[in-house]
C-alpha cells in the first residue's frame, strides 16, 4: 500500500565557476553542503518524484541532495533486506518494526546514535519528543545504546476508546441518568435485554456484545485480548512489574459476572463472532442493527457527528453516520463518553495517556553515522525543522500562504473555526501527491505555537476524551521468544475465556488456566517482558 523511497544527492559544479575558481574553488566546494546526498527510505503510499516541487525547495533550503529509493510496501522488509545484505544500505533506513531494527543491529548495518550528540546538534528533536510524548526515547535503546529515532503523529485532537449508548434505550427503560458503576452498566443491560427496548415486541436485544467487554474489563483494572482491539492481552505494570493481563485474578471476577450475563441472555449470543460483520473494522453492525444498546467499539472519532456540511463520512464519524442512515432520530440521542464503569461509586479511576510509541522508527547506516561532518549536518537540519511549528509546517505541508492556509469556515452547529486548506494547484489531488515531499521524521506537538481549537476538540473534551480511562498496554517490543509461544498461548487464552462465559466451563477453570498457559511457554514470556521493562526503565 505504500513505497519506500531512497534519496541521492549530486553535487553540482558549475564548470564556469571551477575554471575561475581553481583548486582552491573545487576544495570550497568539497567543504559546501551541498555535497551531501543522503539516500533513504520512506513510508509512503506510491512512488516518489524526484523532481517533487517540495523535494526540490527542501534541498535548496538545506543545500542537500536527497535520492529516495522505492520500495513495494507489501514487500517492503523482503525487498529491503535483499538490498542491505547485498551492500546497498540507505543513509536513512525507515523500519517498520522493533523485529526488524534488533535485526538491523545484529546485522551491523545501522549505527548507534550517541545521547551527548543528540543533545549538542539536534536538541529541538529531544525537545519535541517530550512535549508530545514525555520519556519515550527510552523505548528506542537496543542492548543499551539509542538506535532510532521515533516516528509518530500527534494526530488531530483528542481520542480514546468510547463507551456508546443508545440514549433512546436508555430513556424507553426508565434510565434517566447515563450509567457510572459496573452495577448501574449491568442495570441497562439487563433492562435491554427484557424490557423490549425497540418496542417490536419480540425478545431480540442485548445489552452488549464482544466489544462492549472491553469496558468491563477494564472496570477490574486489565484489558485481556477479548476485550482488545488488537485482540492480543496487554502488558501492564503493576507495582514496578509487567504483568500479563489476561492470568490477572480480577480477570476471574470479571469472567464470572459475564457469564452470568451469557447465561441470563443478556450477552450477545454472536458476542464469539464479534461487532463488525464485514467492511470497515471500526463499523458496529450489531449496535448499528439494533442488537445491542451499547458498545466500546472503534475509537471516540468513529462516533463523533459531521461537524461541517461538506465533511467525509469515510475520514470520521463512521459509526455515527451509518446509524443515522438507519435511525436519524436515535442517532441524535446517542451518548457517548470515555469514562469506563467504576467497581464503587465514586472510585474513578484515569489511567495516564499511552505513550506515543509506535512499531516504526528512524535507523541511519553505520556508514553515515561513522561519517561525523555527514551525520552532523543531517542532525542539524532535523534540528532546523523542529525549530518551531513554521519550519516543521514548510517541511511537511508545503509554504504558508503558497500551498495552503488557514480560512473561517462555519461548523452545522453554526460555530465558526479555522480550517486548513490547499490553494491554487495544490488543491488537486494528483497534483498535490505528486509534489508535496515530507522529510520530518515524526509529526510533534508545539506547545508555544498558536493551537486553533477544532470542532473534534468542543466535541471531545467535554465527554472526557483528553483522558486516559482505560489501561493500555505498556509493553513496545517484541519478545523474543513471542514467535516460538504466541500462538499456542493465544489460543489457550481464546478457549479459556470463551468456555467460561459460554458455560462449558465453570468458573473455577481460570486457574487451571493459569497455569496452562504458564507451562506452555507464558512462564518465559513473563521474563522476558520483566527483563525488557527493567532494561528500558534503566536506559539513559
């Protein structure tokens, strides 16, 4: 789906100005920036264009060459690996996951960055990093010394995992007051169930289905795969430990009350299958269908409404627009909020934001970082970008005012915001694909820079979505005996789980399940996950 490019820089002499400039001209010249050609490989979703007008401004502005090197997303690691072990190595090497950049220094092909030359030549890239993210760097160390840089993006407001109820339901059933505790979610459900909520007059609703779960859970303090939008169980720390969610004694708590509520009807009985039944993942067909009367399925933005006349439904607010095909006045009563059910009233529990860690990252070759004035010099430019908002937005977006700006645009609501727009060409799509060129290695967040508050933002923030209500995974790395267990492991827990709920366990399984999962390979997995949390705890 996307391409990897390489970039190459040529140095150009003017014959003229060799001639009259002689041997000491041509030694200037050797000393100029612009003999740097830096080859790379980027994310991208199709070939690059080496005359991109913004490919070309950057290398004017920062008198560099860049040659970018294309890659077929799809066999993206394939293809790259073939051309590292055949001595064709990028300056700058776009890795797709941690699997990849631990091979990559076994390999010997990318260089250690070292902390004290980051501090010196490009302190705004630590700078950013922080103000967007706090302590991630940490994550980004491999045997004790820092190999990458981070890819990210801040993203566009607000998010986080929602708790969607149908407030028409809610209010057919006698429920005035959204619920709070797990007793009052369990009311609703029980309510949706049996108290004929759609008023057909059959016995055809449920409460929730697999991804409403996510929320129970995370009520007990974990979120195991059932309830992951992943679907692996997370890693949380508890007490300066990294525990595996899903063999958690609160999970057993848990699995009890659900399948009490499996066996009562209560629980969606295709909860196995899950909500979406095809298309976009983020899609609630049993919410949207009129299954169900809750749900925690996608993320916040999925549910959010059009915020203008001309917004597309295909970006955000997927569910909302979808159940509004179906039922535009139910769709207007829906609540939405991020707040997961506490086990005692008033006990609220947020958790901090996760952190921006992603599997990608940035590596640069053993070669350039061994070339100290070629490595400098790159630092020294992704110093530049991050700088402020207005080196970062000519970088990535192209000049103010020339390729795009800001205008008023007024929300359905009436409110009036400030929205980004392209002008002139670069308001065609091909035109603008072919010619914008992004050489920032990750998309911050400026907190001294004027931050236009967004129509997502007045949405959002009001329901709670600039928190963290639910435990995310705190593990960034594969493990290294993940691929020998996982998949054995994965389908233990999956039995485990699922029989208890449905019945065809009791109870009490869950810890015959523990200690199932620990003999087939979770005890190793358990160690490891503790030796790498203590090892990027400890990284300087």
């Amino acid at each position: 789906m996307k391409a990897e490019k390489i970039l190459t820089l040529v140095l150009a002499i003017s014959l003229a100005a060799a001639s009259l400039a002689g041997c000491a001209g041509k030694e200037q010249a050797q000393n100029d920036d612009s003999q740097y050609t830096y080859t790379m490989t980027m994310y991208q979703t199709r070939n690059s264009n080496p005359d991109a007008v913004m490919l070309k401004n950057i290398e004017e502005k920062y008198g560099i060459k860049l040659k970018v090197i294309d890659i077929e997303w799809q066999k993206y690691d394939e293809i790259l690996n073939l051309k590292l072990s055949g001595g064709e190595i990028p300056d700058i090497i776009y890795t797709k996951s941690p699997v990849s950049a631990s091979k990559y220094v076994q390999q010997d092909v990318v260089g250690s960055i070292p902390m004290e030359l980051l501090e010196e030549k490009a302190p705004n890239i630590l700078k950013r990093v922080k103000d967007s993210s706090g302590d991630i760097m940490k994550y980004y160390y491999i045997n004790g010394e820092l190999y990458a840089l981070p890819q990210f993006s801040v993203g566009s407001g607000p998010s986080g995992i929602p708790m969607v109820w149908r407030g028409d339901w809610l209010e057919k059933v006698g429920i005035t007051k959204t619920p709070e505790t797990l007793d009052e979610f369990e009311q609703a459900f029980y309510k949706f169930a049996n108290e004929d909520p759609d008023g057909n007059g059959v016995k055809d609703t449920y409460g929730l289905s697999a991804s409403g779960l996510t929320s129970v859970f995370a009520s007990y303090g974990y979120v195991p795969a059932l309830g992951s939008v992943s679907k692996e169980s997370a890693w949380q720390e508890r007490d300066g430990k990294l525990v595996f969610a899903a063999i958690q004694p609160e999970m057993k708590e848990a699995l009890k009350r659900i399948a009490k509520w499996y066996a009562d009807g209560v629980l969606d009985p295709e909860f196995i299958t899950g909500e979406n039944k095809g298309g976009y993942w983020a899609i609630s067909h049993q919410f949207i269908n009129g299954i169900i009367g809750f749900t925690s399925h996608g993320n916040s933005y999925h549910w959010e409404p059009m915020f203008y006349a001309d917004a597309d439904p295909s970006t955000s607010g997927q569910d909302t627009y979808e159940f509004s095909k179906l039922n535009p006045e139910a769709a207007k009563q829906l609540v939405v909020n991020a707040k997961v059910p506490t086990l005692v009233a008033g006990q609220e529990k947020v958790y901090e934001k996760a952190p921006l860690v992603k599997n990608e990252r940035w590596m640069f070759s053993k070669k350039l970082v061994n070339d100290k004035e070629k490595f400098e010099r790159l630092l020294e430019i992704y110093n530049d970008i991050y700088e402020s908002k207005e080196n970062f937005d000519y970088v990535k977006n192209g000049e103010k005012g020339v390729v795009w700006d800001y205008e008023d645009v007024q929300s359905v609501d009436g409110k009036t915001y400030k929205r980004t727009v392209f002008l002139g060409e670069w308001k065609d799509d091909e035109y603008r694909n072919d010619n914008l060129f992004n050489f920032a290695p990750f998309n911050p967040t400026f907190v001294e820079a004027e931050q236009y508050k967004t129509p997502r933002d007045d949405w959002a923030v009001p329901r709670g979505f600039d928190k963290q209500y639910m435990p995310y995974s705190q593990l960034y790395a594969p493990l290294p005996s993940a691929s020998m267990y996982n998949a054995e492991l994965t389908k233990i827990e999956e039995e485990a789980y699922t029989d208890i709920i449905t019945g065809d366990k009791p109870v009490d399984y869950f810890d015959e399940f523990v200690k199932k999962w620990r003999a087939a390979g979770g005890s190793v997995l358990e160690k490891e996950a503790q030796e790498w949390y203590d090892e990027v705890n400890s990284a300087k």
